[in-house]
C-alpha cells in the first residue's frame, strides 16, 4: 500500500522560494557572472527540493518497506524493523515535516517523514507484527 508524506507549509514553500529568488536575482542584478551563478545555484537547489516534495512516499508491502524522498530511495525487509516511533531530531533526516518518523532496524535507525493517514500505515505495521510507538504516545528522543 502506498502512503504519501505528510508536509510542513513552511518547508513546502522553501522551493518555490529558491525558484523565485534564482528568479528575482536575475531581473534585479542584470547578468553579470555571480548574479547569473547564484541564479543557477538557487534554481537547480529550489528544483531539486520541488522534485524530492512530489516524489516522497512509503510502499508498505507484506515483506519489505520502501521509503522514496526523491532521489533517494531506501528499501527495508519488515522482519529487520525492531521499532517505530517519532522524533523531534531535525539532523540528518529526508523529512517534509519537523515530527519525523523515527525507523530502528537491526542495524541502524533512520529518520523519515510521517506517512499519510498515519493510522493506516500504523495498523499495517502493527499487523506485520512491528512494534510501534502510536502518536499519543508520543516521546521526546
């Protein structure tokens, strides 16, 4: 089953930002070498970020979990999932939101967006026989 990422309006406006900026730096500056470099940077950046937020999801299957932030692609066998819970821990992490769902396998432990609806997501992990960590249960790490 397919879960979409839920999204932060302040973080989904950060590409249209940088877009707009490549932009207005153009028109205001003229086209001098570092108008036009600083141009280039912020509108391949604010594309790239654009990219990632229209392609972020989950594929819960019955064996593994897939995790897509646009580029990145990340796939996890369910039976290596010790845990799921949530996280304020804005470092190193593909998230669109500043809760982010925090993985632990056997190996390592990742940060992730927070699916959506996240109930459905829950119960399916929750019937894969995944420990899970609800919302209401929610704990600082």
């Amino acid at each position: 089953m397919k879960f979409n990422t839920q999204k932060n309006p302040f973080l989904v406006i950060l590409p249209y930002l940088f877009l707009f900026l490549a932009g207005f730096i153009l028109v205001d500056e003229g086209f001098s070498f570092l108008t036009l470099l600083i141009s280039i940077t912020l509108a391949v950046f604010g594309s790239m970020l654009l990219y990632a937020l229209f392609t972020s999801y989950f594929i819960l299957t019955d064996e593994m979990l897939v995790i897509r932030y646009g580029w990145y692609k990340k796939t996890i066998p369910l039976q290596e999932i010790r845990q799921v819970n949530y996280t304020n821990n804005l470092i190193n992490a593909y998230a669109w939101t500043f809760t982010r769902l925090k993985i632990t396998t056997t190996s390592e432990y990742c940060l992730y967006s927070k699916p959506k609806p996240e109930t459905d997501f829950f119960m399916q992990m929750d019937q894969a026989g995944i420990q899970v960590e609800y919302p209401h249960q929610h704990k600082e790490t």
